[in-house]
C-alpha cells in the first residue's frame, strides 16, 4: 500500500510520525515537503520543514519545540551574533548547523535539493520517502499591511505573526517544477493525506507548485485530510493569522472548504475534533465524507489512531 503525505513542519512531521506507528511494514510512506520555509543564513541554506520532518522521524527533534535538535546548544550562533551578522532572533543550533553544512555541501557539487534530501534522510528517516515539494528555490514571503515583503520566517518568528499580512507570495513560483517523484507520488498513490499543517503557508506552498494542485484533482487515490483547526483555533502555530490574512475563518468547516471538495477542490474527506461535529454535519450535508473524532496530536499512540480514523474515512485503512 502507499501512502502519499503532504507537510509542512511540526505538524506534519507528529502527523506521520503517528501514520508510520500505525502502518509500520504494511505500507510504504511518502512525505512531500513544503520548502517556502527554506532561506540562505551565513552562506547555507535552511529547510525548516525538512529538517523538522527529518528530526522527528529520526527520534532526535526537540519535542516541545517541534523543531530543531534535541540536546541542542548554541555556541556557534552567539559568537555569530558577536560579529553582528545573521538573526540573533533566529537561533542555529550547534547540531542543526551540521545538516546545514552537509546539505550546502551537497548542494554546491550540483545535486538538486531532492537529491541532497534524499542522501540526507537516509540518516534519520531510511523508511519514508521523502521528497522536497520543487527542486527550486521557491520562498514564502510575507506582504505586511504596511507594503514592506519580509521572509516568511521573519513574520513567523520576529514578529511571531503579529504583522497584518496582506498577503503570501511564493518566489519564483511561475518558474518552479514539482521535485522528480512528487506528481507521480500523488497520481499513484492509494490514498493521499492531508495532515493538519498550516493550510495556507504549508499545504497551500506545495499546492501552488504548477502542476500540483491538477494532480490531486485528477489522482485516482482518495484524498483525505484532518482539521489543523480545532473549536475555532489552531492546534499550535498561528495558522490563524495566515487564515485571517486570506480571509479564511478559523474553523474547522472553513479551512475544508478553502481546500475545496474534488473535482474543483482537492479533499475528498475531511476529519474534524469531536468538539466540531457540528462542522462535520455541516460538510455531510454538502455531500462531503466527514467524521469526527479526538484529534489532539497528544502522543505517537494517539497521533497512530488519528492516522487510522483518517484512513478509515476513504476506506483505505489496511
Ligand atoms: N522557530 C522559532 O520560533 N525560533 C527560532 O529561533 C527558530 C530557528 C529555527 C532554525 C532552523 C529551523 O529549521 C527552524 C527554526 N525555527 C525557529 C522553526 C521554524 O520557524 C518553523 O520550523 C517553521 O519554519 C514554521 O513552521
């Protein structure tokens, strides 16, 4: 059986950490990850998303953190900061900084980034698949109310997302081509998740990669995903203020219906949190396949189950 993921980071990355738990040998797993996260800091170059999928697979990502090394320090960034360059409000860790080095390395002997990715999670992840969303440099940017354009990461992290965005802009995006195995991983795949990532700089990145978004519609796999939205607020992160910047409400029913139901959209089913049953009365009523269940990521054991009711919902559960 296989199994196509669409991540971003923390979420996504417990998402299929739990999916792997559930699925262990019955299935091969594979993760398209979003890169609009990604940005060149002290000469190399940082895959938020990768290296969070690649870290909490692996065992080794800072749990309360959802991102970076566990056991992690900090010596390199403070002398860095001591010369005035980089974000001292963006903090590389010793260890992070070793995937960094090796994925510039690799880089700068000319393999592309799916390439770099994939000798890279041989080291944490050698069961998934894991492919970057596009091989080229596709970032998020941020247009504040106020017309500045700042890296994702800084409205995210500086300005923990308090900036009024306008809107979100993909560089290069006209120009980008799905990495090599994305489409295919989504076109012959036997069910496609959903995760609950942010919907909008997450999910919504990888969905805007030409070609993408024609080859969830068309995919003969069910696509399944589960609500980032829990009774009206976001699981973790500020998806809300990524949601209110592209006038989508915070809410469970809202969110399904920004990604649409195929053959326009590209979910076929949606899991709510039982505390939004109603949402998924809504959705049913509409003709959607909807179910309610606990959702809260709490555990790998929980995370598993949720795995399953989603699977359940396409009849894909193995
Ligand atoms: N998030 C923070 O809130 N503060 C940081 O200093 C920070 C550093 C950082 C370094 C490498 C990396 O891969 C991720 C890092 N993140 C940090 C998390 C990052 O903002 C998120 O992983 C995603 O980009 C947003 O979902």
């Amino acid at each position: 059986m296989k199994v196509t993921v669409l991540s971003g980071g923390v979420g996504g990355a417990r998402f299929t950490r739990g999916l792997l738990s559930l699925l262990g040998e019955r299935a091969h797993v594979t993760v398209v990850a979003n890169t609009g996260d990604d940005l060149w800091l002290h000469g190399v170059r940082v895959c938020p998303d990768l290296d969070t999928l690649m870290y909490t697979l692996g065992g080794a990502v800072h749990e309360e953190q959802g991102w970076g090394r566990r056991d992690e320090t900090r010596r390199t960034s403070d002398d860095l900061a001591a010369y005035g360059l980089g974000w001292e409000w963006f903090t590389l860790g010793d260890l992070d900084l070793a995937t960094h080095l090796a994925r510039t390395e690799l880089l700068r002997t000319g393999l592309p980034l799916s390439q770099v990715t994939a000798r890279l999670a041989e080291r944490w992840a050698p069961r998934v698949t894991l492919l970057p969303m596009t091989d080229d440099e596709v970032e998020t940017h941020v247009v504040t109310a106020d017309g500045q354009e700042i890296h994702f990461e800084e409205w995210w992290v500086r300005h923990r997302a308090t900036l009024p965005a306008a809107r979100f802009v993909q560089t290069n995006l006209a120009t980008a081509a799905p990495a090599p195995g994305v489409l295919a991983a989504l076109t012959e795949a036997d069910v496609v998740v959903v995760p609950p990532s942010n919907p909008v700089v997450s999910v919504g990145t990888i969905l805007a990669i030409p070609g993408v978004r024609d080859a969830l519609r068309t995919s003969s796999a069910p696509v399944v995903g589960v609500s980032p939205v829990i009774g009206g607020a976001p699981v973790r992160g500020m998806a809300d203020a990524c949601l209110t910047a592209i006038g989508v409400e915070t809410s469970a029913v809202a969110v399904a219906r920004h990604y649409g139901r195929r053959p326009d959209g590209v979910l076929d089913a949606w899991l709510v949190d039982e505390r939004d049953a109603d949402a998924a009365d809504a959705l049913r009523s509409e003709g959607w396949i909807a179910g309610a269940a606990p959702t809260l990521m709490t555990d790998v054991p929980t995370t598993a189950r949720i795995a399953a009711d989603a699977l359940a919902l396409v009849g894909a559960l193995p």
